[in-house]
C-alpha cells in the first residue's frame, strides 16, 4: 500500500528495490508469490505449498550466521515455520502485519445461497479460519443433508482443521491451487 504513492514508488524503484532483491525472499504459495513479482522482488519457495516443506527450504538455503528473518504474518498464523526454524538456529522476527476476521456479510451471503440453490453438493475450504468462520452456519442451513455435501480442502492444514470440527474431508488438493483444488472435487463428486 506504500508503494502505491507515485513519489514513494520512485523511490522504491531507485534506491529500495535493489537492496530488497539482494536478501532471499520467501513465500509459500503462488499467490503470496505473484504480490512479490509485482513489487519487483524475486519470491523463493513459491512451489512449497506448506510452512513445513517451506522451512526445509530455508534451511538447506541458509547458513549457520544468517541475520534474523523478518516474518510478516496474520494474527491466526499457525507455529509451523517459526518452531522449525528456530529449533534449527534460524532467528526469525515476527511482525503482525493483518489481522484475519470474518466478513461482515458471510452469515447473509450463505444464507442468500441456500436459499436460492440449496444444499449444495460440495463445499471447499481455503483456510482453516474459513472452516472456523463459516462452519457453524454451513451445519445450520443445510441441517440434515450435511452429511451428503463433499467437503475439499485446498491444503493438509484446512484439511486438519477441518477433520478437527468433525467434517469428513472428501478430497484435499495435492497442491494449493484452484486447478488442482478442482481436480479433487471433480474426482470426490464421480
């Protein structure tokens, strides 16, 4: 959002850019992936998928002497890659950098879509504070036909949180795509 200001842009561009782009920067998913090409930074780890396989990474990258890492993250973040990492020497600052809460409309909006479509035949999962967000009302509109929905997971911890409230998970997708999210749902709805 700084860098959105045109003077603050240039001064990325000229004189920033650069000395982020000598540091290793590294994000677990294609997503957070694509927000750092953007800024012009080069993004490692991008095909991970999970903090765990990410920490590894990390730790086969770095060396014994390397300063503290800078850990932007949410207020729900899980202890994965800041347990590893430090338990193998690797300083990490953690800096609180969003704080994750529900929609204001998410108890409206699956009320609007159940009522105009029904139960649906399959529900994903994006996130485990999406499981914990929008579960309770998911069981309370669709009632008895719970259990006929598919539930997917885009990843193994949705899929954990999600078997922690009691879904059985249909499918759970081998990398946290959209294309192979919906290769697992095609294949749990055969």
């Amino acid at each position: 959002m700084c860098l959105e200001d045109d003077e603050r842009t240039e001064q990325w561009n000229n004189d920033i850019k650069d000395k982020w782009n000598a540091k290793s920067i590294y994000v677990v998913g294609k997503a957070t992936a694509a927000l750092v090409e953007n800024l012009g930074l080069v993004p490692l780890g991008e095909d991970t998928g999970t903090a765990d396989v990410l920490s590894r990474l990390i730790l086969e990258r770095e060396d014994a002497n390397i300063l503290p890492l800078l850990f932007p993250c949410g207020s729900i973040k899980r202890e994965v890659l800041p347990t590893a990492l430090r338990e193998n020497g690797v300083p990490l600052d953690a800096l609180m950098v969003y704080q994750t809460a529900q929609h204001p409309d998410l108890e409206k909006n699956l009320s609007n879509h159940f009522t105009q479509q029904g139960v649906p035949d399959c529900i994903a999962f994006f996130s485990p504070s999406g499981v914990r967000f929008s579960l309770e009302t998911v069981r309370r509109l669709s009632g008895e036909q719970l259990v006929q929905i598919k539930f997917a997971a885009i990843g193994p911890t949705t899929a954990e949180a999600m078997a922690a409230e009691g879904l059985s998970v249909s499918c759970s997708a081998d990398k946290p795509t959209a294309e192979h999210l919906a290769a697992g749902i095609a294949k749990a709805l055969q």
